[in-house]
C-alpha cells in the first residue's frame, strides 16, 4: 500500500499540500428474498465482470473528517482553493449518465450552481454555471485524456476500482449482511486493515447483487461512529440514456477556453503516467508497509501553492518544527523545511518518521 491512500482519498481527505472513498449499520437491511451466498472472492469476481453498463442515476457525496469550519470567501482564498473547501467539507449530489466509453456525463448540483463534465466521441467539456465559464478539449484518436469525474465527485465504480485492485495481505476481506442502495440489493464487502495503527477502521463496497456494478462506498474512521467519507447512487436507471443528454454547447454569452490534449505515446497508460518535471527525479519515499505506512515528500515538491498557502494556515495547527493539517482518515505534516509526511496514521506516527530522516 505505497500510495493506497493517495488513491483512494482524493474524494475525502488530501487536500492542495499534496497535490499529487462501512456500509454496515448506514443503510437499511435488504428486503425481500436475500441474495445468493457469495464469498469474498465470489463477489470480486462479480465486480470484475461488471464492464461499464449503461446507466442513469443520482449520487450523494458526504464527508465528515472533523476539518476547522474555513471561510469560503475572502484574502487568500481563490476559486480553486474554495473548491477545495467545498470538496473536502460539503455534501455534493451529482447526476450520472453513462453510455460506452466515449459518452459520459457528470453534472455536479451545487447550492446555486451546477458543474458539468461531458465527453461525446472525441469532445470533452467541462462547464461551470457559476461563473458562466467552459473549457473544451480534442482527445486524440488514441483515447487519451479519458476524462474521469470531476474534482468534487467521484463515482462508486470509479473509487472502487481503486481500492480494489490494491487489496493486499495487509487486509481482511469480508462479506457483511446484504444492503440495499438506489433501491437494489447489494453485497456488502467489507475491507478492514489488519494493523490498529491505522485511522481506517474499515471500508466497505456496497456491489449490485445483479450486476456486480459497485453502488455505493463508504469509509469510517476509528473511533468515529459516523462514516469520514460515504458516495452512493440514491436512484439508478440501468440501460443508455437518451443520447441527448450527451451533446453539449456552451450556452450564450460563456466564456470558452479551447485546450489542447497531448498526444498518447504507444504503449503509454495516461491515466497513471504524471506528467514530468524538473523536480520528478524527487519521489516520495515511504516508511513503512500496509495501511500505516507514512510518504514523505522532499522539499519543494509537495509543498501548497502561494495562493492555499493562506487557506493552509487557517486549516492546520501549529507543531513542533511545523504545522499539522489533521483529519479524521488522514494527517499531514508540513515541516519548516519545506518536507512533508503523510500517512492514515496518528500524528505521532509522523514526526517519528520525520525526526528518523
């Protein structure tokens, strides 16, 4: 588990300093004729064989990681800063609509505004109502550039890919008590980090009974009754939408801005090639194995951009030999020389690894 939780958190706790999601107990118990019996391993089959169906649906978002109540607005804070507020700190509900590889579209509802990210064949656009601004970009013939979901949500398959594909055996993988999401029977396959040392108490995948499609993923934390982290489907439409919902043209008076896609080499998977930098050569070194492991990034290649450097401030507490950014599944550590140490882990467990170095 190098980099598991940079993985799987970026919908739930790692905030601009690094820039580089138990379903139990929640939902209501399944109704009606319980599903098939299924190991573990019989429901990650199920889930591998779930392809990307066509579908509709509604998503809710909710987190609660016990972050400082910030100010959205004000000196220090710019949009891309308050999104990250937002996402880190607000509940979100998305449309989702899906129909092959090359048509996709998340609209993001917030409180008086909506996001939009649509891919149609080649075409990708990204829209924000709030400010009337749209950005649209040419992916290559190659595919590259597949447009996942939007910063502010991600969708259950999506973050369930993720975790999945890094079970290892530094977790306990269990089938709980059948759960009903979007009105569908689910399993329930519950991850649960073998070492007490981690602030992950367990993770859980709410996966369709019928189609293997993941609907719902929840994390909670230690010592935390409340889920840190949940994303579920509240309704699902399973079958292609109308090929409407697809096309998308700025609406009158947007301000557009064309971007430009680099070309995929061959053989090369963009969606986890980073791009290269001067300061690449630097990467994370990581103490530790499994869910308690700790990254430390070298000064000057984590550190939080001049304009979150504000909104750090206000988010973290002071520290001997720096700040601490403390969350209910993650801490960061920035330290006055520029490193920081990251990791599901207490605070403790940080500067100890960071007085070793």
């Amino acid at each position: 588990m190098t980099r598991k939780w940079l993985r799987w958190l970026p919908a739930a706790a790692v905030p601009a300093v690094i820039a580089a999601g138990a379903l139990t107990g929640s939902l209501p118990a399944s109704a009606g004729d319980p599903l098939p019996p299924k190991t573990p391993q019989q429901v990650l089959e199920l889930v591998a064989r779930h392809g990307e169906p066509a579908l509709s649906g509604t998503l809710e978002q909710s987190s609660n990681l016990g972050l400082p109540e910030l100010p959205k607005t004000g000196a220090g804070t710019d949009a891309s800063s308050a999104a990250w507020l937002e996402l880190l700190t607000g509940p979100h509900t998305a449309r989702v609509y899906r129909d092959g590889p090359e048509n996709a579209r998340i609209q993001v509802m917030d409180r008086l505004a909506e996001r939009d990210a649509t891919r149609h064949g080649n075409d990708v656009w990204l829209y924000n109502s709030k400010d009337n601004t749209a950005a649209h970009a040419r992916i290559p013939a190659d595919g590259a550039g597949h447009p996942g979901a939007t910063d502010a949500t991600a969708t259950p398959d999506q973050l369930a890919a993720a975790l999945l594909a890094k079970i290892d055996s530094s977790t306990a993988v269990t089938v709980g008590t059948d759960v009903r999401v979007a009105g569908r029977a689910a399993y329930n396959l519950v991850l649960t980090p073998k070492s007490d040392a981690t602030l992950v108490a367990s993770i859980a995948v709410a996966v369709d009974g019928q189609t293997g499609l993941p609907l719902g993923v929840e994390v909670k934390a230690r010592g935390q009754a409340d889920p840190a982290f949940r994303v579920a489907y509240t309704s699902l439409t399973l079958g292609a939408p109308d090929a409407s919902v697809f096309n998308f043209s700025p609406p009158p008076g947007a301000t557009v801005k064309e971007m430009t896609v680099p070309a995929h080499k061959q053989g090369q998977d963009s969606r986890h090639t980073a791009p290269q930098s001067k300061g690449s050569a630097h990467k994370p070194a990581v103490t530790g194995t499994g869910w308690d492991s700790v990254i430390e990034f070298p000064a000057g290649t984590a550190g939080p951009a001049s304009n979150a450097a504000a909104l750090l401030q206000q988010a973290t507490v002071p520290v001997q030999g720096g700040r601490l950014l403390s969350t209910a599944l993650v801490n960061v550590l920035v330290l006055d020389d520029g490193r920081v140490f990251a990791g599901s882990v207490p605070p403790e467990r940080l500067q100890t690894a960071a007085a070793k170095k």
